[in-house]
C-alpha cells in the first residue's frame, strides 16, 4: 500500500446521533399473525425432509427465485412460485473422519460435531458458495443451482475446500459475510479455540486479508453484519462494513459493558509493504448510539446489537440501516429498533478521532494534526 501510515490503529469513536430514534410512533403500520398468513392460501410450511428443520443459514436468492436454506449437515432449495413449492436436498456431511477427530477432542457429537452450514452466499450466475463447519474443520464447496427457471440442485461432495477463515469452527459463534467481486468478507473467530477474531478477506485472485491481533481493534466481538457500500462511482472507494458488538475499552472499569460498533475497511487495501503485511491497513471504528431520553436527562442505553437490515434505495451509496438493539441491563429489559442515514455514519468516520493520552486519561477529541492519507482512507 502507498503512503502507510503508523496512525492505522487509531480509534474513531464518535456519537451516531439518529433523530429516528425518538419514540414517535412506534405502532406497526401492518400487522400479520400466523393465522392471517394461512388464511391467505399463499403460505405453505416446510418442516425439513426428516421431520425436522434446524436452520443454520437462509439466502432468499431473488434472481432464481428460490429459497436455500442451511442446516446441520443438510442443504435445501425451495422454489417460491405462487402456485407451489418445490423442494430439493443435498446431504451434506462432515468429510470422512473428522466427525470422529470432533468427538475424539472433547466435543459434543450431537450439537457440535457435524457440518453446520453458516454461510450460503450467490457466488455466480449458476452456483452458490456455501460453507459449513464440517465438525470443526471448516469446509466450503459451490453448489450448483442452475439457471433461471430451471430447479437442479446439485454438490460434487469430493470438490470441498478448506473454510478455515470463512466460517467458524464453533456452530455457535457469532459470525457475519459479505461476498462481493469475487471476494468473501468475514467477521469471525478463524480458530479451534475460538479466541482469535478477525476481520477477513479470501478468495478471488489478491492475498489473504485479516486485521492484527490486538485488543485495540476488536475486543472479543461478535459479528452481526457485513455490507459492502460504495462512496461514490469510483470502486476504489468501496468500503466493507462490518456491524458488531464488543467489550468496551473507553467505559472505564465497568465490568462486562460492551458496545455496538460499525468498523469498516477499504475493498482495495492490499495491506504494508514492510509492516502490516497482508494486514488491513485502513480499518478503523465508530460507536453506534441507540439510546432514548428519559427523565432527569439519564438515557436509556440499548448497547447490544441484535440484527441489522440494510434498506436499499436508488441510491446504492445511501442505504437506511435499520438495527435492532436490546439493554443487557439487569433492571431494564427492553428492545429498540435504531435507523441511520449512511451519510451520518459517513460522517462520523470523517470526523474527528477518539484519543487517550495515557491509560489513565479519559477518552477525548484527537486535536492534533492528523496524518496524511488520513487514516481510514
Ligand atoms: C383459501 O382456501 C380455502 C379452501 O380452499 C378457501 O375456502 C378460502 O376462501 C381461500 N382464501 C382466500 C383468501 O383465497
Ligand atoms: C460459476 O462458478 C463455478 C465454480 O467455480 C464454475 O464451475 C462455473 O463455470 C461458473 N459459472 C459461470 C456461469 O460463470
């Protein structure tokens, strides 16, 4: 990468104010119960060819007009035309041997040691990418969907590789992709132990990506989003967006507060030359607020990210992002739907940095002269 810059790490925490957040009118515009829905002969259940459906992953692929669901050791692909649904399977086991290794190393044969499927992705026209957690030896193969109109579905079972990277070994770690270009994003933890999180970039033809190992930049996250979003119509100026929640560095000693974050990093950073080799070099933080006023000033905090939803418009730089939050306080428990403008949060990131002086010191606004390229760019 040109014109490194040791300023990488510095960390932009800045106050996403939504003026959507005001409890306004928070009554649902349309409500459904499962009966209405029923009732309206459009619906039909799918409970899984063996009685029983443990999903792990969903894609509603609008261009086949299909629906692939994930599940433990199972793909399927349902069609959704009005009249009827289709349904397809592929079994899909962990590769011979390691359901044993799984088990040999301590963990549970039921819940742990199968291949739980967590990422289904469109990777071209004709076929899906999937990754499943092959009972912790992580393992991705293309699914072959076909065209347009016509219902196959179909895996070469030899034809795996390696998901190290790409999916957690742990089916329960939390864990976010996007694929774009020919290239998969993830947040994830890329280890047996599940102790090492990282932001990663694989596939396609340029080297493995990931953040460094430090504390500063992710603090025990859980992944909930990925987006990739454009600044503006030249792509070397895409941004990859990841939506998480980790432990906070700047509540002072609080026990166990986390807050919820949107990092991002450049789709053409290519990592240093000397330092920070094929390691992002333009990652950078801000907080995500979604709090509500109360009485005697004291807002209520939902600090715990639970799902993100990104609302397109025309304008495919300027999605609404739409979060669900809840409190992780023991007195008050509550949920809050948040909506951000991608501009403001495009503002936050060119704001001002957050700045310590010394780990005694409060955080604070960055006055200093900040370096060119400004980090984060
Ligand atoms: C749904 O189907 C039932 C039974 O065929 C029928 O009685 C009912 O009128 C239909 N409802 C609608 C909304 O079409
Ligand atoms: C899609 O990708 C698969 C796997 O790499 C490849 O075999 C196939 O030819 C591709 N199809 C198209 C239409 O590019």
């Amino acid at each position: 990468m040109k014109g490194f810059t040791p300023f990488f790490s510095v960390i932009l925490v800045a106050l996403l104010a939504s003026e959507h957040s005001a409890t306004k009118l928070n009554v649902p515009r349309l409500r459904l119960s499962y009966k209405d829905l029923l009732s309206t002969n459009r619906s039909s259940i799918f409970s899984g060819h063996h009685g029983q459906l443990s999903l792990t992953a969903v894609f509603l692929d609008e261009y086949h007009d299909r629906l692939f669901l994930g599940g433990k050791d199972v793909l399927y692909s349902l069609t959704l035309g009005p009249v009827s649904t289709e349904s397809k399977e592929i079994y899909w086991p962990p590769l011979p041997g390691n359901r044993e290794d799984c088990v040999q190393r301590g963990k549970e044969p039921q819940t742990e040691c199968a291949n739980f499927v967590r990422l289904l992705q469109p990777y071209n026209r004709t076929h899906l990418l999937a990754c499943g957690t092959g009972a912790f030896q992580p393992m991705c193969a293309f699914v072959y969907v076909g065209h347009r109109g016509e219902h196959v579905f179909t895996m070469d079972p030899t034809n795996v590789e390696n998901g190290r990277g790409k999916v957690p070994h742990d089916p329960s770690l939390p864990f976010a992709s996007t694929f774009s270009g020919g290239e998969l994003y993830t947040g994830l933890t890329a280890d047996f132990l599940g102790r090492d999180s990282v932001i990663f970039r694989s596939m396609g033809g340029r080297s493995t990506m990931r953040t460094e190992t430090d504390q500063k930049l992710l603090h025990d996250p859980k992944f909930i989003a990925a987006h990739l979003i454009p600044d503006n119509d030249d792509r070397d100026n895409d941004k990859v967006y990841f939506f998480f929640t980790e432990k906070a560095m700047e509540a002072g000693d609080r026990e166990g507060a986390i807050h919820t974050r949107v990092g991002r990093v450049c789709a053409n950073d290519v990592g240093g030359q000397r330092v920070l080799v094929n390691k992002w070099s333009t990652f950078i933080k801000a907080r995500l607020v979604c709090s509500v006023p109360g009485p005697h000033g004291i807002d209520t905090h939902f600090n715990q990210l639970e799902d993100v939803f990104l609302l397109r418009t025309k304008d495919e730089r300027n999605p609404d992002v739409y979060a669900i939050f809840s409190t992780i306080s023991n007195v008050f428990q509550g949920f809050a739907v948040c909506v951000y403008r991608m501009a403001d949060i495009r503002e936050a990131f060119n704001g001002p940095f957050a700045h310590k002086e010394s780990p005694d010191y409060q955080w604070g606004a960055y006055e200093g002269r900040v370096p060119y390229p400004r980090p984060g760019v």
